[in-house]
C-alpha cells in the first residue's frame, strides 16, 4: 500500500456513529414504523433510560443532521439518519448470518457480534460480504437483490430478513 493510499481509508474511530447513537436511530425507526410516531418519553421507555439522557442523546443526532423534530415533539429520521439505519441493518443481518451460517457460530452469539458491529462496517466491505453470502450456502435469500445497495435499502425493521 502506498502512502497515498493510506489517506484514504478512514479507520473504526473516524466513524461518526457509536453504538450507542446507532441504537437511538433503530428505536425511532421501530416506533415510527410500530407506532406512526415516537417521542422522547417512548424511546426512554423503549431503552429503559430517563428521558433527561434520552434528550441529551438526541441533541447530538439532531445536530449532527440524523433526527429531526417537529413542532409537536414528535421525532423522525433525517434523510442521512434513514441512510443510516437502513446501513447498520443491513450490516447486522449480512454479519449475522456470516457468522451462524459460515463460521457456524452459536445463534445467541452472532446475534450479540452482530449487533455490536453493525454500526462500524464500511460500504466496501458490505459489499465485499453481500457478494459473498451471495454465492454461499446460507439461510438468508440474496439472489433476487442486484447489489449490496437494493438489499440495503430493502431493510425494513431490526429484524433479519426472513
């Protein structure tokens, strides 16, 4: 690898998405595709915390451009949050079903590893493992999807594809 090359790779830390934000964007994904709506109160429900760290939380989203707010209190995904979700979804159910179908790792296991990488993995290697689940025997179905992009933007909740 070159030196130039170097500059171009971001690494794990240069990520702006932590664990943490990840699992605020999926939960009002979920309340507003369960409900129609979701607020402070039942995203701090949803996650057990208080409503105080859950608005804390959400400031950074709403500044970083990821969750949007109306004038009634009721909270949405940005366009860029959305993205987001649809990525860390994807990545969870690709990686989930790498782990229990080809490296046969216990379900519980690769539900837990799955869950804690699916905010740092970077488009190249979604793809990369999207072709690669492609052509392997596994339970999850990717024949009828073009690219890693269609399936990605196929994720409709935080579940794995059935």
């Amino acid at each position: 690898m070159h030196m130039s090359d170097k500059k171009n790779i971001q690494h794990t830390s240069d990520n702006e998405i932590t664990h943490s934000m990840a699992h605020y964007l999926l939960t009002i994904h979920k309340l507003k595709e369960d409900k129609g709506y979701a607020r402070v109160t039942d995203i701090a429900k949803e996650l057990g915390l208080t409503k105080g760290s859950v608005s804390t939380a959400l400031s950074n989203l709403k500044r970083r451009e990821l969750v949007v707010e109306d004038e009634s209190k009721f909270l949405s995904l940005s366009d860029s949050g959305h993205d987001e979700v649809h990525k860390i979804l994807s990545t969870r159910t690709l990686f989930y079903y790498f782990l229990k179908d080809i490296l046969k790792v216990n379900e519980d296991i690769a539900h837990k590893d799955s869950c804690l990488v699916e905010h740092l993995m970077s488009d190249e290697t979604r793809s990369s493992l999207f072709e690669f689940l492609k052509t392997s025997k596994t339970e999850l179905e990717l024949s009828h999807f073009k690219s890693h992009l269609e399936f990605s933007k196929a994720q409709k909740g935080d579940k794995y594809l059935e």
